[in-house]
C-alpha cells in the first residue's frame, strides 16, 4: 500500500516536476527582490499624506526627468563609442584587438565611484592634469555623463562583440563576394546585431538610471539622491523613499517592453555553427589611424586607474594598506562567489524559463529586472525589514545577509544572461529529447546545462563581478567587522589620508583583475570547431 | 562546478566569519581612520573583538542612526559612538537608549553628562571656517559664518549639504539661536550668495585647500587635517565677538536590546577614559572636554574658545522639525 502512495506520489512530482522547479528558483527570488520591495509598500499607508505629497511636488519628477535624460544622454555616448569598437574588435584585423578589448572592458567590472575617484585625481582642481575648467566640467553633468559613458561604453562594446562573433558567417561571406567592408557593416553586420545592441543599450540606461555614488561625488542632484535622502538623511522616512520608487515601476517595465520587442523577439543567430571561421575584414590604408583612435578610447577608460595607482604610490599608500585593508577582500570574494554561484543557479531556470516563454518566468524576470532599477538604497533598508528578525537573526547578523542582497539585487544578471544565451541556442535538442520522454530537470541537466555550460560560466562570472562591484546595496546592512572592500574604501574616503584610499582602491583593482583571470580560466573552453 | 563550491567554502571559511564569544557591536559615525585604531587598542586590552560598522563621508552621522532606527524592533548594535551630541536624543525619544552612568565619566563636566546615563559626550569638535591664504587676504579674514552671504564672496563659498552630517546640526542650532525667521534669511542668502553645496565637510576642505573656494564652513578636524596635509588653509573659529562657534562633541549610547550589552558596557568605559580623549586629540584633532588632558600643538580646548549657548536637546527637535523644508533648499 505504502508502495503504491509512493509510486503515486513520485509520479504526481514528476508530472509536476516543471512547475516545481520554476517554483524553486522563483521562491529564490521572491524571497530576496520581492519580499523586500513589498514589505516596503506597506509603508507607503502608514507614511499616509507625507508619502503622496512627496509624489505631487514637483521637484522630485524634475529630478527624474533629469535622470532620465543623463541616462539616456550616457546611453547614447556608449553607443556611439561601443558600436565602433565592437566592430572593430570581432569582424577587423585592428592591431592587438583582443588586448584593447581587455583594456577598455576591464573599467565596467569596477565600482563607478572608484573611477570618479580616479578621474578626480586626474583631472580635480589639483589633479595630475587638472585646472579650474577641467575641475568645473568633471563636477557638471558633462563629468557625470562622461565618467559613466567610459564606464559603461565597454558593456555596449562587448555585447556587440559577442554578437558578431556568435553570428553565422555565411551571410557576411555571402555579401562580401560584390560588396565592400563599409557596407558589409552597415548593411549586414550591424542590422544583425541590432538585438545585441538594444540589450546593451538597456543594461547601460539601467544601470546609469539607478547609479547614486557617480553623481552624489559630481555635486550633481539626481532622483536616486533624492530617495536617498529619505533613507540616509535627517528624518528616516522609508515610506516616503518608496512612494518615491513608484515612478520607476513605469521605467522598468518599459525597459521591460523594449527588451522584449528588441531583443527577445529579434533571437538574430546561432552560435557553435561557423561563428570563427571567416577571416577579419581588412582595414587596409586605415589600418594604422583606427588602431591609434581606438587605443586612445581605450586607455582614456584606463587611465584613472592610474591616477589612483600614481596618488597611492606618491604618497606611500601602498606600505601602509596591510594596518588598513583588514579581511574585507575575502569577505568581498567569497560572498560573491556564494552569490553569484545561486543566481547562475537560478538565471539557468528562470532565463531558460523566460526564453522558452514558459509560464511564471517572464514575471519572475519582470520582478528581478524591477529589483535592479529600484534604488539600491531602497532595496537595502527593505531587506533591513525583512531580515532582522530574532528567527532569521543568525543570517542578518552574518555575511549571509550580504549573499542575499546581492542576489536580490543581481538576480537578473544570471536570468537575462541566460536567456540571451539559450535564446541564441538550438531548440530542437531540447524538443527532441522531450520527444524521447526526458522530464524537464533530466533536460535541464542533461541538454540545456552541458550546450549552454559556456554561456552559463560567463553569467556566473558576470554576476560575481557584479557583487565584487556592489557597493550601493551593501552600505544599508553589511554585517559588523564584515565589510567588502567597496565599503571598506567609501567609509575610509571620510578624512582617511588620500594616498592610503586611492591604494585601497587599487587592491580592488587588483582583486578583481584576479578573479576575473580565475573565472576565465574556470569558464569551459570553446571547441574547436 | 564543483571547482566553484569549493572555492567558495574555502572563501567562506576565511578568518573573516570567526565569532568569537566576547564581542561587543559598535555603530559610529566618527571617521573610521580615527575610530578603528581606538577599537583595535581595546581589543589588545580586553580580548573582547569589536565588530564595527562605519558611516561614509557622504551619509555621516545620519547613516549609522538611520540603520540603528530600521533595526530597532531587533537590535543588533550595542553601543553607538556619534559624531556629535545631537543624534542622542534622537535615539532617547525612540527608547533606544539604555541608561547607564559610566564610572569612566565622572570627571567628565556634568553639562556632558545625561543625568539618567542615556548618553554620555566626550572629545568635542567645533565648527570653523576654512580659509584658503592664497585667496584671502588677512585684511578680509571671514570673522562670523554670516560671511558666507556676503556678496564680496559670491560663488566662493561652499558649505556641505546640510541634510548630512555635522552640517545638520549646525543648521538646526542656527535656528534654535536665532529662530525661524533669520535662520531662514540667512539660508535664503547663502542660496543668492551662489554658496556651493557640497557632498560633505570633506569636500568642503578639498575645496578650500585647493583654492576652488575661498573659504567654506567644516569641522576642526577637517581644519587640522588640512593644515598638517600642508595646504595654505587657516582654521577661523567664527563668531567669537558674538554668538560663539558650535561645540560638538562626540557623544556615547548604550544601546537598549543590544546582543550584548556587559561587552557594550565595557566599551563605553573605555571609549570615556582620559587615555581615548587624549589620542583623539591627536590622532583627530578633537578637542578634550576634561581639562586636565594633554593637547597637541595648534589645537585649542573647549575652554579657549567662545562656545555657542545652545541646549542641544532643543536642537535635536528642531532638526526633526527643520527637515522638510531643509530638504526643499537643498531641492532633493
């Protein structure tokens, strides 16, 4: 009898083996994004007309229209700097272009206010090269869109990379035998990267939407600042922070929107088919000057890091990082790599999930893409809330907390990495092996996991520099004596002597150059083809 | 994947997660640079680890308590060291506070002292004027923090945004001295000066030692700092003829439902001895409020200057008060 429940019940499990694992990966997330965010709304009545009167002045909807417009204008800028250079770098015989690759991708893996910090020594009132006009722009908007445009151009560039080297040649070789390399651009490479690009142009708004840290070091007032102010200023006010975050639901489905219509519809190539196999277009007579441009666009990115390496190492801040630097790098590398390994986790189901469209992942993605344009500050002290609570105070009170926050808020770097990734994959494998009887966690392991192993490793090393890189989230409720090294560095930047923060800022440097070198290594090789 | 897992339980498994059972939690909003050193003194001393949690220069003073207030239904610190007097109350009114009368501070001026031992001061700052030499001649010397309005100074000012920091406090005491109307004008003034504001005193200090502005509004600390970085800055302690400057010592709170409270205990009398007084002054500039302890060269003691009268409890209401419609002049 007790034979036959069992039997019953596995093969009721089995039926429902899908919806179970969506749900597991789902819990994941609702857990650490939603519940946060929905504990804060319940805010919103008890801060009752403090709240909506926040929402009827005018001052914070010029503020965002303000962001809006420095978002887009960085958007814009990344794209005129990216789109080149990716061409450039997947489909030309430019010079070194694996090496600029690195060199101007390597600033997006960095916290943007570390580089504000660098650009600050470079070109402040008293920088290396600065001057009263060069210290006026830098804290303008022009500097808060310049700085986050070199910051972020790398995310547009390699995207468009990715792309062009993921995309099946025969079209490109079909065009070239009549027509030459300009049009075989313009006309072929980049409409066929279109999908690539509008993502790209999406990650960058959003992250310059939500960014805080760049424009509060500028003096330039934005919409974050001005939530902020509600959390970390005179009056705590998380009712009124979150009324504030209303406005930015219509921001985030409507990226939402347009990463649907742009991208996820637009599914332009498939990869592991002859992606290597043609020879770069000739740059010919040019050769030489667009190699020149392209290095200098390259080592502008670089070169606050060597402002901040020249600051620390004139000022001996190197000898003294051992009295300063404590553990917060190894709490920085291990809560990420705990983070990250769950959100590859969870981006494997629910990025599969919303790329096969099944049911509940599009509005899990939708939940996890709301969780990263919300303010972090926001999502810090909903976390607080939810938390620090005498069941869960053994998490709260441990770098746990600092693993949750950062899959709250980076969920959505596996679940849309992923599913670019099996979006550009073959279905009929997967098909076929339903066809064949295989449950979907059999499928899961066994198809989508081992042809997707590549793409996943990527998502799972994106998303542990992602963590490496947080600082915003973290600041609200890192554990005591438990701080990462972001932290470590803004808290120290309160009156700690320049030389010894700009060297701290280099071992972030460092470290993440490490890792990223360790998760390369870690990341499966592509097959010869 | 199974090279990732144990990694990460290696990562995990760093010195960094050991607990150890004497520890003792402290939130601060005392610069970092200064604050650390004295916890890494008392744990040499004690055995007892202190685990800290630091505000950054932008959110100072406001950081740490706001996390203190999310935090109260559960508290997780044990004591609070705050950067001025005025944050106390703040946990006092929200019955965070846990009385408690520290031997270490019975020679400390009982004005210092909560009578019912909710919050203690020691080490106190004060509000000056930063001026850059080279800017300012000694004919023009800015004397009074009305000097920020004045139209000889147009647009070479700067105060930090006074929704942050000491900056805060300064502002509400403006208003409990002078009372609604005039702190008003005068802000209104600072505005029509084209005075800068600033993401923080530190900047504030950038600012003058590089010759940006010519004079701007920040802590003694940052004065000294600036002056022994060797920038051509002079430290004026304003309104000496009139009001006085404000004096803002640091302030401690035992936390009520700290995690342990015999450890927070034990901190606060050591954080309240003459010996962390005495290296507050000369690691941070901080001015000694006992009159016994020792001073470096260059810095005055509370008793050398002409102090604000000003009850730092009204303050604290009315920095509550003050705050929607300081938010509005700051335009966030």
């Amino acid at each position: 009898m007790a034979e036959a429940v069992g039997r019953a019940l596995r093969r009721a499990l089995l039926r429902r083996e899908q919806m179970l694992v969506l749900s597991a990966a789902g819990a994941v997330v609702l857990l650490t994004s939603a519940l946060p965010l929905a504990r804060l709304l319940t805010e919103i009545p008890g801060a009752g007309a403090a709240a909506l009167s926040v929402l009827s002045a005018f001052r914070p909807w010029l503020l965002l229209i303000r962001s809006l417009m420095l978002a887009a204008a960085v958007t814009a800028c990344a794209i005129a700097i990216g789109v080149p250079l990716g061409l450039l770098i997947a489909r030309t015989d430019l010079p070194g272009r694996r090496a600029l690759w690195m060199v101007h991708a390597f600033p997006m893996f960095l916290p943007p206010f570390l580089l504000a910090l660098g650009w600050f020594q470079l070109f402040g009132r008293e920088g290396f090269l600065g001057g009263e006009v060069t210290a006026r722009l830098l804290f303008s908007e022009v500097g808060v869109v310049a700085v986050l445009a070199l910051t972020f151009s790398p995310v547009v560039t390699s995207m468009m990379a990715l792309a062009l080297l993921g995309m099946d040649a025969s079209l490109e070789e079909a065009a070239r035998v009549a027509a030459r390399p300009w049009r075989v651009a313009t006309r072929i490479l980049l409409p066929a990267a279109r999908p690539a690009l509008a993502l790209a142009a999406i990650v960058v708004f959003a992250l310059s939407v939500s960014e805080l840290g760049v424009a509060m070091f500028l003096r330039v007032d934005v919409f974050p600042a001005a939530v902020f102010a509600r959390l970390g200023g005179i009056q705590y006010a998380p009712g009124e922070a979150f009324a504030l975050v209303v406005p930015l639901m219509p921001v985030a489905l409507a990226l939402l929107f347009l990463e649907r219509r742009l991208v996820g519809a637009g599914s332009f190539a498939v990869a592991g088919l002859r992606g290597m196999s043609r020879a770069p277009i000739p740059l010919s007579g040019w050769r030489p000057a667009i190699a020149a441009g392209s290095w200098s666009v390259a080592a502008a990115g670089a070169l606050p890091l060597a402002a901040l390496a020249l600051r620390a190492a004139r000022g001996g801040g190197f000898g003294k990082l051992p009295q300063w630097i404590g553990q917060a790098p190894w709490t920085s590398i291990g809560t990420a790599v705990v983070a990250a390994t769950v959100i590859a986790a969870v981006g494997l189901v629910l990025g599969h999930g919303a790329a096969r469209r099944l049911r509940g992942a599009s509005t899990l993605d939708a939940l996890a893409v709301l969780a990263f344009v919300t303010p972090a500050s926001v999502l810090g002290v909903g976390l607080i809330a939810v938390w620090n609570r005498p069941a869960t105070s053994a998490l709260y009170a441990s770098v746990a907390i600092l693993v949750i926050g950062y899959i709250a808020r980076y969920a959505v770097v596996g679940i849309r990495a992923v599913a670019s990734v099996v979006l550009q994959s073959a279905v009929h494998l997967e098909e076929a092996a339903a066809a064949a009887g295989a449950r979907f966690w059999r499928r899961l392991v066994r198809i989508i996991l081992p042809v997707n192993l590549r793409g996943i490793a990527a998502a799972w090393l994106l998303a542990v520099v992602f963590c490496l890189r947080d600082f915003e989230t973290a600041v609200l409720y890192y554990p005591p004596g438990r701080e990462p090294l972001p932290v470590r560095i803004f808290t120290l930047e309160a009156n700690g002597p320049p030389p010894v923060v700009a060297a701290l800022a280099v071992a972030h440097v460092l470290m993440t150059a490490l890792v990223l070198a360790a998760g390369v290594l870690l990341v499966p090789r592509r097959r010869p083809e | 994947m199974k090279r990732i897992v144990l990694l990460a339980a290696l990562l995990l498994l760093n010195p960094a997660c050991k607990r150890t059972a004497q520890e003792v939690v402290v939130y601060t909003s005392v610069d970092q640079v200064f604050s650390e050193p004295i916890f890494k003194e008392f744990e040499r001393k004690s055995g007892i680890t202190v685990r800290a949690v630091f505000d950054t220069e932008e959110t100072k003073s406001t950081g740490v308590l706001n996390r203190l207030i999310a935090e109260s239904q559960h508290p997780q610190a044990d004591v609070f060291w705050a950067n001025d007097p005025v944050r106390p109350f703040l946990l006092v009114k929200r019955s965070l506070a846990q009385p408690y009368l520290s031997p270490s501070a019975a020679d400390i001026p009982a004005t210092f002292r909560a009578p019912d031992g909710t919050w203690t001061d020691f080490a106190a700052r004060a509000r000056v004027l930063l001026v850059n030499k080279k800017r300012v001649s000694p004919a023009e010397m800015p004397r009074s923090i009305r000097d920020l309005s004045n139209p000889r100074w147009k647009g070479q000012t700067a105060i930090a945004n006074p929704l942050f920091g000491t900056t805060t406090m300064h502002i509400a005491a403006l208003f409990t001295m002078w009372g609604e109307e005039q702190a008003r004008a005068f802000l209104t003034a600072l505005r029509a000066n084209n005075a800068r504001i600033v993401s923080s005193n530190g900047e504030v200090k950038r600012l003058v030692a590089t010759g940006e502005t010519a004079f701007g509004l920040a802590d003694t600390d940052d004065g000294f700092e600036a002056v022994k970085e060797g920038a051509p800055v002079e430290v004026v302690y304003p309104d000496q003829e009139g009001m006085g400057a404000l004096v803002m010592p640091t302030s401690t709170v035992l936390v009520k439902g700290g995690p342990h409270p015999e450890t927070g205990r034990k901190l606060v009398d050591y954080l309240l001895t003459p010996d962390v007084e005495r290296r507050m002054a000369e690691s941070a500039a901080h001015m000694p409020l006992r009159p016994d302890v020792p001073v470096p060269p260059g810095l005055k003691r509370v008793s050398d200057i002409k102090a604000m009268q000003v009850d730092y409890a009204r303050v604290a209401t009315d920095m509550e008060r003050i705050e929607p419609w300081l938010r509005q002049w700051v335009g966030l």
